[in-house]
C-alpha cells in the first residue's frame, strides 16, 4: 500500500497539485523553473531546499 496523496506537494495558496510523488517516481510535475505555480504564480516556499534534498533519482518529467 502506498499513498500517493502524502508524497504530493500542493500550492500553498491555491491547492492545485504540483509535485505528484509515488514513492521515487515523478508522476506529474508543474512548477516553473523558478518554483512558481502556474495556475496562480505564487512561489513554493521551500522549494530549492527539497530539490536539493529529495530529488536524488532526478527522474521528473520537463513540460515544455
Ligand atoms: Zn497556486
């Protein structure tokens, strides 16, 4: 069993999901390259700091 909604990230301001994690894999991944969300542009507090941390495999998708 795994949980799919405990490793996803949310904007703080609008909840949209940004970063769907399962487990390692990436399974969707939205932010802009400066961490904003693109529905609503705010900037995900933290965001550098988990990508330093918890990105190991490196294995998300660009959306161009
Ligand atoms: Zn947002």
């Amino acid at each position: 069993m795994h949980d799919v909604e405990g490793d996803t990230t949310f904007c703080a301001s609008c909840s949209e999901p940004l970063i769907v994690r399962d487990w390692y894999e990436l399974l969707d991944y939205r932010l802009g390259e400066d961490g904003a969300c693109p529905k609503c542009s705010a900037k995900l507090a933290g965001w550098f700091d988990a990508k330093a941390g918890t990105f190991g495999r490196r294995r998300y998708r660009v959306a161009m």
